[in-house]
C-alpha cells in the first residue's frame, strides 16, 4: 500500500546521494572505533594487573590509553558528521517534498534552513 510513495521518496533522496553515502560511510567507521575500543581497555587493564606481581609499565598504559582516546575522539567526530549530514538530507529532502506535493503545500510556510 504504501509502495507507491518509496519510488518518489528513493528520487529526492536521490539527490543527496553524495550526503548519504558520506553519512553511512562516517556511521559505520565511528561504529567500528567504538567497538575497537574495550579490547585496549582490557589491554590497560592486563598491563595493570601483571603489575600487581611486579612493575607497572607506566608507559605503555599512558600510550594505549592515548590512543584510545583517540579512538574515541574520532568515534565521535564521526558520528558528529554522521548527525550533521543526516540533519542536510533530512531538511532538503522534506523541503523538495514540501515544494513538490500538493498535499504540502499548506504547510509550506514554516522555515527549513539548508
């Protein structure tokens, strides 16, 4: 029933395609750090428990735990931009259809910013 409705959709989404491919590709890349990030706070964690019996190796929790900052900072830079772009594609496909379809034309007045 509700079929009819995609193919339009498909075609004004179709107009941001760069936009989406970008917002998809900076999704599954903030994904794949935040999910890259327990194993080095495990290695954080094995370096500080093989220190108990010993010397903690300062150095190397401080390097892995920078870069796992840095993983996380990029996670979110990603999925930042990931939002930013969803938020473009969203307001542009909603004012082409607000522009095009008769139907919502009444509510042609409220702003959308791009």
């Amino acid at each position: 029933r509700y079929l009819k409705y995609l193919g339009p959709l498909i075609r004004y989404l179709g107009r941001n395609r760069v936009r989406l491919f970008l917002a998809i590709l900076f999704s599954m890349l903030g994904t794949v750090l935040t999910i890259i990030g327990p194993k080095y706070v495990s290695k954080i964690a094995d370096l500080i428990t093989a220190g108990f019996t010993g010397d903690i190796d300062l150095h190397a929790v401080a390097r892995i735990g920078l870069m796992l900052a840095g993983f996380y900072v990029l996670a979110w830079i990603f999925s930042f931009l990931q939002m930013r772009l969803m938020n473009v594609v969203t307001q542009s496909t909603s004012y082409g259809l607000r522009k095009d379809i008769s139907i919502f034309s009444r509510i042609s007045f409220f702003s959308v910013r791009l």
